[in-house]
C-alpha cells in the first residue's frame, strides 16, 4: 500500500497571508502608490485570488489596518489578567503599545477627521470603533495600575489618552533622533513623565 499523503490546507491561512501582505506593505511604503497587483505579488497569490476574500482595495485596507487594531487589543487584554500593579503595570502598557507603534510605524496617527487615507466612511467608523475600545482598555488598565482604582484620577479619560499620547511622542523622538533602538526601552521614560510631568516651572 503507498503511503499518500494527504495535505489539507486551511482556506484561513490564505486569507491571513494576503492580509499579512498586505499589513507589510502599508507599512513599508504607506498608503500612496500600492495597487493590488503588488500585494498580490508581496502575497505570492494570483490577483484574483484577492477577490475571492475582499471586494476591493479599501477592503483589503480596512482588514489589514483593523488586524494592527485588534492585534494591539489582544495584548492588552491578556494585560489586564496578569495581576501586576503601579509601575509595573505601567511599564507594561507602555511596552504593549511602543512595540505596536514600533512595528506599525503607528498607522492610527493617521486616522484624522474619522478616516484613513485608502478607506471609506464605513470602514472609517468601524476602525473608530475598534480604537474606542482600546483607548477603554487603557483606561481599565491605568485604574488597576493605581492603589484606589483611579478614583484619585480627576479624569481617567484624558489620563489614557494622554497615556497613550506620551507613547506616541516617544514614537516622535525616535524619529526625530533617528536612532534604531527598540520603542520599547523608552516604556520607563513615559511612565515617569505620566506620573511625574515635565518639571517646567511656570
């Protein structure tokens, strides 16, 4: 008897190539100038093939920049069930977030006016959405970051949104210096400067 054999090939993996394709592009070269014909060649699949799971190039768009999203809520949501607390639970917000601006070159500075360069209005609203509800889950963990649960904190929301501000302006910094360290190792400046302020007397 010959032994066959037999490969079965999950349809998912495709998909998930071509939006993992489609991701390393958008952050290589950006919005501008990227037809289907390069994801599909980045993806190694025929062009049609992208039709088979999305109807256009804003669809295609809108999943690859949703998957960053969701994949930077996921961490947080593991996150929160670790238990640590005060600075540590900080430090590790900040880490999460630098490393997903790190490796997404931050593709959310980009959502102005309730939209992304390359994705429609119902895109745009359902992207919205998704960043709503990380911003809550910074707030839910810079409340179990503090001893009373942020009761102290006169406004949890600007707090994470600042928060999350600061860890964008390490993204800043980065580029302005141009260094190539890892966003990541500047987690310790964000949390001293959220804790602490910037020191200017006025």
């Amino acid at each position: 008897m010959n032994n066959v054999k037999i490969v079965v090939r999950n349809p998912d993996s495709k998909k998930r190539h071509i939006l993992e394709a489609a991701r390393r592009l958008l952050i290589k070269r950006g919005f501008q100038n990227i037809v289907l014909d390069d994801i599909a060649r980045e993806a190694g699949v025929a062009k049609g093939t992208l039709f088979l799971y999305y109807k256009s190039k804003e669809d295609l768009f809108a999943a690859a920049l949703a998957d960053l999203v969701d994949g930077l809520g996921l961490e947080l949501e593991v996150l929160a069930k670790t238990g640590l607390k005060g600075k540590e639970m900080l430090a590790s917000t900040a880490r999460v977030i630098l490393n997903h601006f790190d490796h997404s070159r931050d593709f959310m500075a980009q959502f102005i006016g309730g939209r992304l360069p390359g994705c429609g209005a119902r895109a745009g609203g359902k992207m919205m959405e998704k960043i709503r509800t990380n911003h809550a889950r910074v707030r839910v963990l810079i409340a179990l970051a503090s001893k009373d649960e942020a009761r102290s904190i006169a406004d949890l929301d600007f707090a994470a949104a600042a928060f999350i501000g600061l860890c964008r302006s390490a993204t800043m910094r980065k580029i302005v210096h141009g260094h190539d360290r890892p966003l990541e190792q500047e987690a310790e400046r964000v949390v001293a400067f959220f804790l602490e302020g910037s020191g200017v007397s006025l």
